[in-house]
C-alpha cells in the first residue's frame, strides 16, 4: 500500500519494516486519515497505558517526557495542598493526550527512523531498523520499573522538605487520622508554626454527637516522621493532661479496632 503525504511519497509496506508487529492495525489507523503525520486518530492501549506503550514502542524521547511531567507533579505535591480530584485530572489528561496523538508521533518516529537507516550502509540497514524499531515487552517492563524506581526514591526524598504540606500529611496519613476525621464534621487540618526541632499541627472539628467543638494540637517532628499528642481542647477549653491521655488513648484504641 503506498500512499502520497506532504513530506514525500512513503509507503506503509516501508514503514513495516520500522513497525514489524500489528502493521495492519498502523495501516489501517494511518489510511484513515488524509495526513499522519500531522491528523491524529485514536490509540486506546496508548490511552490506558501511556508511558508503558511508549517504552513498548521504543519511543524513548516521549517516554522520558511524560516521566519528567509526572515528576514535576508529584514534587508539586509535596509543596502544595492538592485535592485527589486534581490528580485524576492531571493523570487523564496525560492519558487523553497520549491517546490521542500517539498514531501521530509514531508514524513520525518511523519516518525518523527509515531516514537514519538510509544513512547506514545498505548491509546495516535492517539490522539498524530491527534494533531501533519494532516492539520489545522486556524493554517496556525494564523501562517502566526503572521510572517507577525513580519515582518512588524521588517520593521518599521529597516527604523530608520542610514544606508546611508535608509536615501535615504526617498526621493526615497517621492512623489515628482517619478515626478523627469520621467523629468530627468538617475535619480540617492546619499547619501553625515551628518551635525548635518540631512543628505545630492541629487539627479541629465538630463532633454531633457530644456536641463538642474539637481542637487538637500535635508536635510533628519531620526529620524523623513522628508525631506526639500535645494538648486537646474542647469547645475552647483545655482537657487536663489526665482527661487528654484518655481522649488520645480513646482514639488510639478505636483506629486500631
């Protein structure tokens, strides 16, 4: 099948030999549309596998890319307060765009590379494009936990930044956390100040059932990822350190039931 576009004439049967598996569904994506290289059409294993199939096709560039992308937003999140909403439209869009122009950019890719294989040696040139090209699952995997590597040490690194997120998420991952925030209504956390060696984090809220307004102060210590009970507070009165010892151990016993 040979087809006519702006950059010259290209035949699909050539770029088979950059493709060399699933060529009749790049034949049929690519015939769909008048120009490939600048018309997209819809890749739905791009789409659910974004960077995994830009490994799997060898598309390193693009790969490296979204990698970098999603390092940027996870280190964002380390300094900012964003919702989990947020991250589910961060990642579609990433996912969409991928989708959506990945038949594009690697029907450019092929064109890329048959030109660097014209420049090989005639005896080279299909061993250049059988390297280059085509589809490898060992590379995908091999690529996709080297990123995922990267991630999670870049994940371990950035909780240690003395961002005021941070040293809230110490407690908003605590396990008494979830316990305080389904007894009380409108549960919200708030970074206040440092002192010395720790940070002041309180929590507040309204507990229905006692009818009792709620207010927490915790000492968070971000450089060894701890957290100590300081003082509770009910409605704007302090408990005594015999009554906040109770309280505390009432919600210890119950986050761990």
């Amino acid at each position: 099948m040979e087809e006519t576009h702006s950059e010259g004439i290209i035949s699909f049967s050539e770029q088979h030999r950059v493709t060399q598996s699933n060529t009749s569904y790049y034949d049929f994506k690519w015939g769909k549309v008048k120009d490939p290289s600048k018309n997209n059409s819809w890749n739905w294993a791009a789409f659910f596998l974004t960077t995994i199939w830009l490994a799997y096709r060898k598309m390193y560039k693009p790969f490296l890319l979204f990698c970098a992308i999603e390092l940027i937003w996870l280190a964002l999140s380390f300094c900012a307060d964003i919702p989990l909403w947020a991250d589910f439209i961060f990642y579609g869009i990433t996912s969409f765009l991928v989708g959506f122009y990945a038949n594009r950019w690697y029907f450019k890719h092929t064109n890329y590379l048959l030109e660097k294989a014209n420049k090989q040696p005639r005896h080279l040139q299909e061993a250049y494009l059988r390297t280059k090209g085509g589809a490898h699952i060992g590379i995908a995997i091999g690529w996709t936990l080297l990123g995922g590597a990267v991630y999670f040490a870049a994940d371990y690194g950035l909780s240690y930044l003395p961002t005021e997120t941070n040293v809230k998420d110490i407690m908003r991952y605590s396990e008494e956390a979830p316990t305080l925030e389904s007894y009380n209504d409108h549960p919200k956390w708030q970074y206040l100040k440092k002192e010395g060696r720790y940070h002041i984090v309180q929590f507040t809220g309204y507990d229905y059932t006692y009818k009792e307004h709620v207010r927490i102060l915790f000492h968070v210590y971000l450089d060894k990822q701890i957290y100590e009970w300081n003082s509770v507070y009910i409605n704007d009165e302090r408990l005594s350190k015999e009554d906040a010892i109770e309280y505390e151990y009432w919600i210890q016993e119950d986050s761990d039931s």
